[in-house]
C-alpha cells in the first residue's frame, strides 16, 4: 500500500514538475517578445549651459501721474459769455479758455475810475490849502483815505474782472468741457481738466527690504497693454522718505519722457527698476522646466552614459527671475550641463533619448510675439 502512494506521489510530482517548467518556458518567451516590442528612444532637443550675464531687475506695477494736472474751477459765479478752447485741444500756459459776463463789473470799473479821478483832485487841492494853512490836516487826512478808498474799490473791480477770465496756469491738454455758452455757473463749479503729458510720472510701491537697492537716477522701463510692443524708458526721481506701516512699502516715483502723449494719467503699467550691479547666473529655456507642487525639476543628459546611446537624469532645480523665455536656476544645475529644451514631459528618469536639435525653437530673452 505504501509503495502503492508513494509512486503516485512521484507521478504527481513528475507531472506539476513538468507544468511548472512549461510556464517557465512559456514567461521567457513572454519577456524575451516584450524586451524585442520595447518603445523606442524618445526624440528631444537639448541645448548646452553656460553662464550668462544679467542684470538683476525689480518687478512691480503702477500708475501714471501727470507732472502738473488740476480741475480748473470758477473762482467767482457769473454767465458763461465766451467759451474758448475744445474738448481734448493743447493749449499754452496763459491762454484764454473761459470768459464770464462782466459787463456790470465794467461799468462799476469805469464809475470807479471817475471816483479815484475826483478823489485825486480834491486830495491835490487839500495839499495845496493844507501847505497854506487853510485846511485842518484832519480834514486832509480824510481827503487821503477817501482816494486810498478809491484806489482800492478800482482795483477791487479789476481783480474781479479778471477771476471772471479763466486762463490756462501751465501748457497742456484739456479734458472734456464742463460748461456751455451762457450757462450760469458757482463759485468753485468745475469748468475742464488740464493735465500736463510730456513729461510723465509712474508712482508704484516697493517693499521695505528694496529700500538698500533703490537710488536716485536708477534707469526703469514701463509698460503697458495698450501698446503691446511698446517700451517706455525713464529714470527713477524720487523716493518717499517714509514707509507705509500698514504695507511696510515704499513709494517710489519715475519720470518719464511722453513727445506722443501714449501714457495717460490714470494709467496702469508693469514697472521694471534696473539694479545696478551685473550677475553670473545660470539660464535655460523654460521649456526645460516640469513644474510641481513637490519641486521644480529638469531633465539632463547624463555625461557619464554611452554617447551613442544617451541617458537623461532628473535633476530638481531652485529657481530664480524669469527673463523673457528664460528662468534663472539657482540651484541644482552646473555650467556645462546639457539640458532637455524640448520632449521633457514625456521622460522618466534613466529613458534612452535621441538627439534631434534641428526643429527646436530659439528662445529670447526679449521675445516680441505677433498675431497670426
């Protein structure tokens, strides 16, 4: 009986045994056609890093502000008698652009002037009684007050005359008017605007820690969305001797030359302060960069693998300024580096890559995009 199990028991064996060298057979099979069906090496463009020079910039936004811009404003009430000036026109310092009805002031000027002319002559003829004693020199100092009155009623008129007459106070252009002809304006009704646009002002804000690197005369650049393609250069003017407790920022002022009136008061802008000092960094397109929330990393070329049968490596990189299609990269990466420009979502860590720089786009650090 024993015997009897124990050659079934090797029958079984033989027979699981034979199974189990089959299924081997049949899984190297199986890995030796996967290993045959592999991918083949993805196609990328690379470029080679070296250290460029940039200068270090301060990025923020702003607001344009007019050098000289004010509400011209009716001084004293009265009829609108002469309007002289159009909506959005260049006018001069001194020019003439609204005159009120002065036709009752006038005629109190000229009652005024014959009044100071009678006042002159009795005070004349009080001076000669008064050298010969034949006046009091009281009633002549009464002679005297009443031309002093005199003269001042007259010019009393006039400078009420001339408020009626409101001029430009400096050159520039002038707003929409407020007014019409022989309409009856207050004291202090707006009349139009008048700014000055050549040159201009750019007020923004800056942190307190930027306050070290900030000087007088420091060149800026301004842009804007109106004009896309457009640059405006200035220099820095003047800094707030205070900073904001509630911000902790600075406020910062730059002129701006303005010959085509392109920037407005009022204005949006991105505002660029070039720093003075030049630095060695290390630049690559920012293609190159796979950005996460983990860590920002790239792809290079590994120097030590068969160049025949190139290797990439991920390697996790800090970053710094942004250049136009350019990123700065801090840490992480050596001059000498060649780095994957293009393809690099497709990668893994230890891939076979080909080579294939023909079609890779050139990056700039001052790209100038246009509609198609």
């Amino acid at each position: 009986m024993a015997k009897k199990f124990l050659v079934t028991a090797l029958a079984l064996a033989l027979v699981v045994g034979a199974l189990v060298g089959i299924k081997v057979l049949q899984f190297k099979a199986m890995f030796a056609q996967t290993a045959l069906a592999a991918a083949p090496p993805e196609a990328v463009a690379t470029t080679l890093i070296a250290e460029s020079t940039l200068q270090r910039t301060m990025d923020t936004v702003g607001s344009i502000t007019a050098v000289q811009g004010v509400t011209l404003n009716a001084e004293v009430a009265g009829t609108i008698k002469r309007i002289a000036f159009e909506s959005a026109a260049n006018v001069r310092a001194g020019d003439v652009l609204v005159e009120l009805d002065t036709s009752v002031e006038r005629a109190q000027l000229q009652a005024a002037a014959a009044n100071l002319e009678l006042a002159r002559v009795n005070l004349a003829s009080g001076q000669s009684l008064l050298d010969k004693g034949a006046m009091p020199k009281n009633q002549f100092s009464a002679l005297d007050a009443q031309s002093k009155q005199s003269e001042a009623e007259l010019a009393r008129l006039q400078a009420l005359i001339a408020k009626k007459t409101i001029r430009a106070p400096f050159s520039g252009r002038t707003g929409l008017r407020q007014v019409n002809l022989g309409q009856l304006v207050g004291n202090g009704d707006p009349v139009v605007s008048l700014q000055s646009l050549d040159p201009v002002y750019v007020d923004f804000g800056l942190p307190q820690q930027r306050l070290s690197q900030l000087t007088v005369g420091a060149t800026v650049h301004v842009a804007t969305d109106v004009f896309p393609d457009a640059v405006f250069d200035g220099e820095l003017s003047a800094i707030h001797p205070e900073v904001d407790p509630s911000t902790r920022n600075v406020r910062v002022r730059a002129t701006l030359k303005n010959p085509e009136a392109k920037l407005r008061p009022g204005m949006f802008v991105t505002v660029q302060v070039a720093l003075p000092s030049e630095e060695r960094v290390l630049l690559v397109p920012v293609t190159s960069i796979s950005y996460a929330p983990y860590g920002d990393s790239l792809f290079v070329i590994d120097a030590k693998a068969d160049p025949k049968r190139p290797v990439v490596r991920q390697k996790f990189v800090r970053l710094g300024q942004t250049r136009g299609d350019f990123v700065e990269v801090t840490q992480g990466l050596a001059a000498g580096d060649t780095v994957v420009t293009t393809g690099g979502f497709k990668l893994k860590n230890g891939m076979n890559v080909v080579i294939n720089n023909e079609l890779k786009p050139t990056p700039s650090l001052d790209p100038k995009p246009t509609d198609t």
